[in-house]
C-alpha cells in the first residue's frame, strides 16, 4: 500500500507571523518556516501503519517554494520513504482552490492507496484543502478524524464533527485528514536525518501537472486589503495581597461586565 | 437593472445532530440580508418541517432537498449545486463548520467559484461583494474579493450577530422542493452518531458575550469545575487551552487558540493559562481580557485590561463571593 502524507511548511507559530501588507499575502522571507506540526502528526499516523504493516510505502507531498524543502527533508528523516514537491512562481499566492487542484493532480501523478492530511493548517487554517483533493479526484474523504484505523481497502475512524462524534468508513482509495488528538509525531533519529541527506526530491512544475494557476473559467480568491491590528494597550496589574477576587468584582461591575 | 437588494444569495442551513437549525443559521441569514434577498437551503430528511423556523430567521424562501442521511458531505454538496443552478446567487454563504465548509468548498472547486474562508464579515463595496478576515489570530484584517463570479463564503460562526427575535418576515412560508441529481461522488459512510454531551445551558463558545478559560495552572479535571462555577456567575462559556485539554480536564471542544476555537467575547478570563503565542490567536480580539496567574512573568499579562497575580484557587471563590453578594444587594 502507498500511503501519501500532505505536508505543508508553514511561519513558525512560537515566532513573529507577517502578512505583507502590499500583496496581503504570507511573508515566506520575513518567517522561519517549519513542518506544521498538524502535518507531522499526519505523517505519524502513516509511520505508525508502515511500522506494522510490511510493504507499506509513506510519501511525502508539499506544494511550496524551493526554499522551504527543508520541511521536506525533515518528512523523510522522520521515516518517509519519498517526498515530492511542487515548485512553480505561478503558485505564489495560490488561494485554497489551486492548492488543492495541484495536490490532487500530484497525488494522481505519484499514485497513491490513502491520501493523510491535517484537518487545517496553522497558516491558513482553511480546513478544506483535503475535502476539495476528494472532489477532484472523485473518491471518497472522511476528514476531521480524531482516530484512524487503516485496513484492507478501508479506513474507519471517529470524526469530530459540529456538536457529535460520527463513526465513519471509506472505501479506499480514499482521503482522511486528522485532528491533533491523534499522537505527537516522533523525533527524527540519527540515522534518518543522514539517510535523508542522500534521498532525492521529485521536483514537480504546474507544466508536469497540466494545472493552469489562472483559467479564464475558474475563479480565484484575492486579497484585495490588509491591515494590521493596532497593539492593545497596557491594563491594571495588580499583586494579591488578600483583596484581589474583590478588586476584580468592582472592575468587572464597574465595566458592566459582571 | 437589478439593485443589490434584489440580488439572490443563496445560504446553507447546517442542522445539529437533533436534526434541527444549527446556531449558527441566524447569523448566516443577518450576514445574507445585509447583501441581497436570502435564500435558505435546508438538507436532508424532514427539511419541510425547518422552513417556518428559517422564515423567522430572515429567509425569503427555502428549498429543500432530501439527501441519503449515511452518506458523509456528497449529498449536501449535490443539493447546493441543483439549488445554486435554480436561483442564480450573486453569493453564497455556509458556516466555517466542520459540515458547512467542506459542503462550501466542493461546490467551489466542482463549478469553478472563488472561496473565501473564514470571514468574519461580509459587505459590499463599489467592485462587489467582499469578505473580511482575521487572519494569523486577529493581527491583521484583510479583505478578499472574487475575480470574477458569485463567491462562496464561510462565515466564523458567532463572527455575525443574529437579528433580534421578531425581526424576520416569518410565518407562512411554502418550502420549495429541489429535484437533485445525485453525482455519484464516491462518500465515506456514517456509521453512527454520538451527540456531544450536553454543556447544560451554558452559552455556545463561539457566540459567547463572556468566556472564562481555565488551563493547566488548574491541575486536575475536579479542580477544573473552578472553572465552571466562576463561568456561571457570570453567565459566560466554558473555554481551556491546549495543555488543559490534553490533560484531559475538558473535552477538545472547548479549546481555545490557533488549532481550537476563536473567540472575540466581550469578556475573556483566562485562569492559570500562560498565553503561548498559540492560545493568544484563538482570544486577542476580545475587548477586555482578565487575567489571573501566579508568575508574574506570564505572557498573557502583556494584553490584559486586568490582571492579578495570584493563587487562582484564593482570588476566584473571593470574586464569585463578591459577585454574589454585588447581585443579592
Ligand atoms: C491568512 C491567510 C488567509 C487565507 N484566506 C484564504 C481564503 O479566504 N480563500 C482561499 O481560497 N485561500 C485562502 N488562503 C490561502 C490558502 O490558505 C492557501 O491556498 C493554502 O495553501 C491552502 O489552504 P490552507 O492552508 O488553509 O489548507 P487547509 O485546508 O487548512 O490544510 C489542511 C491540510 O491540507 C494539507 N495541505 C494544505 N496545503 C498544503 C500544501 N501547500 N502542501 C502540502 N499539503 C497541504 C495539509 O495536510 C494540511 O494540514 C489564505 C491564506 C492565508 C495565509
Ligand atoms: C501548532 C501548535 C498549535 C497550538 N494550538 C494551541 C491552541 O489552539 N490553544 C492553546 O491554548 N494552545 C495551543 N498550543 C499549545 C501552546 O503552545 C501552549 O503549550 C499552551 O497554550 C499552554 O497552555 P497553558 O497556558 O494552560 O499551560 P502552561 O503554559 O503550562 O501555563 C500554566 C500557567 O498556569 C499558571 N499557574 C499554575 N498554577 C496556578 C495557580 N494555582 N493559580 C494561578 N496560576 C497558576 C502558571 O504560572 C502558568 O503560567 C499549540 C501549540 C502548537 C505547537
């Protein structure tokens, strides 16, 4: 079984995050990129069946530029047999739509049993890219799974839904993506990273995809404005000295928020 | 020509797993009357008997479709494709719900529609219709537009305010029935239902005036029922960061910040939570932030209108005792 994980780099969340406030997209130069943890918990699910499961195969997929192929070696040193990425200046500034038309298209080229993703990325954190791959490629999806269990020709799993919890199945091949209940990722080991050091990328451009970033009949999302929150300002700090819990109740009374 | 108002915008109704109208329906139909005429799609069995309710809400019409109820998302994306194809909508609108954004978004790539995700706000400005967004936690706002065509639009459920009861048209209204032409997508199968255990009559976290969040300064599931009592004096929600999830203290549903929920209250208390940049996204926009902690170091007391250091286990049972007695005098 082929199992493709998508793996997205993403501005580190501990750090300073930009958004250019010209184009009013993400500032990959001003941010240090990291795998988004959410996608390394995808690729632990992966793992985690590769390890118990002779002949299972994990490959990585990244839609991002050159720059970020560090997140992708970080993939393969935790125990990916295979990354391939897609790299084309068309795709600055994709909106969710074309990611996921490239994915799909990717993963199609790739091949692929199971498709892993995480339910929403820490950047974008739209929660639909890996339900729109499914639309495309016309198979089945069950996202938002909070756990996963990977057989035979299917995937079943518990889906934390809007105010229920759905046991789900799909029929593969089949897209899942997970929630952060699932189990931390691990770390890479020595000799991951050094065999992870001699494997190759694939390089994927949108010409090898036959994606088009801007077809006269597709719509895209832009960013026609953007602006940054003014810093709020500093407030009343005080030090319990025996009256606290009493001081808050006037403040709080005295705001109408009580 | 057709002014803005006549303009149809067609609005997915989610529904809970009572099978009636999500929360969230009023603000996506307040969010529609603003634009244009809304028009409200209900899916699956028994969709008729919700139609009065969503006239009450503001809908002008709704269509109907039935829709195989085992069969994961497909069905509702085919019912919003037939009823996309019968009015023509200059817009569409569904909750940022874990149901209504995937509905949103396959209909998106199926018929080659923009889609703007997350906004807090819609409006129209002199190119069309616009979405806002709070992107990276609330700190920017940035407004997205369509190139060309009707936008899809998933609203943050609580982001739009539901019209005051009595508002809306209401009364009669005669569902209309779509014919949908199945697709045939390949779906997952919903094996079973468990509806998420009732939070009493708590208000809903996301559209809570007040919220109080407790994390892992805390320490235990028992003593996290401060939380709880502190949130019922003040008539607020129950929220919790990451650490106190993971430690099993609440359930994942009340989480807070960049991969839980976000919150823009009134009120926000945060008790024993340190205010990782992670818990900060999720409650930053909130207009008064209160916190109590015990190191006086704690990131958190960098955005608060009110902070004590202090034992939250000593200040809170002294604030819910003054609150008290400010309410009985
Ligand atoms: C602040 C901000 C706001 C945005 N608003 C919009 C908007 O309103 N409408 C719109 O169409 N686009 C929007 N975008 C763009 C959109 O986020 C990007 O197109 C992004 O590449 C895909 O969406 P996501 O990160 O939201 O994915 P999600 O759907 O949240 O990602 C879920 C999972 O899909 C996989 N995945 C997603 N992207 C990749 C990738 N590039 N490579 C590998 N795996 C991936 C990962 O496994 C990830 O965990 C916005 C971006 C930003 C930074
Ligand atoms: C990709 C990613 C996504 C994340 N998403 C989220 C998210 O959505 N939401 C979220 O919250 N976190 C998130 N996190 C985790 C985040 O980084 C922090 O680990 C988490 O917020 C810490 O929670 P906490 O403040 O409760 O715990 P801690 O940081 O351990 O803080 C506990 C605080 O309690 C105080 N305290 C202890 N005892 C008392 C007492 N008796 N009285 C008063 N104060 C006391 C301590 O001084 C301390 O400041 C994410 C992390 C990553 C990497």
């Amino acid at each position: 079984m082929r199992i493709l994980v998508l793996a997205k780099p993403v501005p580190d969340t501990y750090g300073q995050r930009t958004l250019s406030l010209e184009t009013g997209l993400a500032d990959r130069d001003a941010d240090v990129a990291v795998l988004d943890e959410i996608s390394e918990r995808a690729l632990e699910v992966a793992l985690a069946h590769a390890g118990d499961h002779d002949g299972t195969e994990v490959v990585v997929l990244a839609m991002a530029p050159q720059s970020l192929q560090a997140s992708l070696r970080k993939a393969l040193a935790m125990g990916a047999h295979d990354a391939v990425q897609v790299v084309d200046d068309a795709l600055v500034g994709a909106d969710a739509v074309l990611t996921a038309e490239v994915l799909a298209a990717a993963a199609q080229r790739t091949g692929f049993d199971l498709i892993v993703a995480g339910n929403a990325s820490t950047d974008g954190s739209g929660g639909v890219v890996p339900a729109m791959i499914a639309e495309r490629l016309g198979i089945a999806c069950a996202t938002s799974l909070s756990s996963a269990s990977i057989a035979d020709g299917e995937v079943r799993g518990e889906r934390a839904s809007d105010g229920a919890t759905l046991t789900v199945c799909a029929a593969l091949p089949a897209v899942i993506s997970i929630t952060e209940a699932l189990p931390d990722p691990r770390m890479p080991n020595f000799k991951g990273i050094m065999a992870a050091k001699k494997k190759e990328i694939e390089t994927l451009r949108l010409g090898d995809l036959g994606v088009e970033a801007l077809p006269d009949d597709v719509a895209r999302s832009i960013m026609v404005e953007a602006s940054e929150r003014p810093p709020r300002e500093a407030g009343t700090i005080i030090t319990d000295t025996g009256d606290a819990g009493t001081q808050l109740a006037r403040f709080l009374v005295a705001n109408r928020l009580a | 020509m057709s002014t803005p108002q006549d303009q149809t915008i067609l609005v997915l109704l989610d529904r809970g797993p009572d099978g009636q109208l999500a929360a969230s329906a009023a603000g996506l139909l307040a969010a529609a009357v603003a634009l244009g005429t809304p028009v409200a799609l209900i899916v699956g069995e028994d969709a008729d008997a919700l139609a009065e309710r969503a006239a009450a809400l503001g809908a002008a019409r709704v269509l109907t479709a039935p829709g195989d109820q085992d069969a994961l998302t497909v069905p509702a994306v085919d019912a919003l494709q037939a009823a996309a194809g019968h009015v023509t909508p200059a817009a569409v609108i569904a909750a940022h719900s874990v149901e209504g954004r995937e509905v949103a978004a396959r209909f998106a790539l199926r018929t080659g529609a923009a889609l703007a995700l997350d906004a807090v706000a819609v409006e129209r400005d002199e190119e069309g219709i616009v979405a806002r967004h709070a992107a990276y936690g609330g700190d920017y706002l940035v407004t997205s537009a369509a190139t060309f065509g009707a936008p899809v639009i998933t609203l943050r459920e609580g982001s739009v305010d539901a019209p005051p009861p009595g508002d809306g048209a209401g009364g009669d209204i005669a569902p209309e029935v779509l014919d949908v032409t199945p697709s045939e997508a390949p779906a997952a199968r919903v094996e079973s239902v468990e509806p998420a255990r009732e939070a009493s009559d708590r208000p809903d976290l996301r559209s809570a005036a007040k919220v109080v969040s407790g994390g892992r300064g805390l320490g235990s599931a028992e003593q996290f029922a401060l939380v709880e009592e502190l949130a019922d004096a003040l008539g607020a929600a129950v929220g919790a960061s990451r650490a106190a999830v993971d430690a099993g203290f609440v359930p994942a549903s009340h989480q807070v910040g960049q991969t839980g929920v976000s919150v823009s209250p009134q009120l926000y208390v945060a008790l024993g939570i340190s205010g990782a940049i992670q818990h900060l996204a999720g409650m930053q926009t909130a207009s008064t932030i209160v916190v109590i902690n015990t190191d006086d170091k704690a990131p958190l007391f960098e955005i608060a209108d009110f902070g004590v250091v202090g034992d939250v286990f000593t200040v809170v049972p002294q604030l819910i005792e003054a609150l008290r007695s400010e309410g009985s005098s």
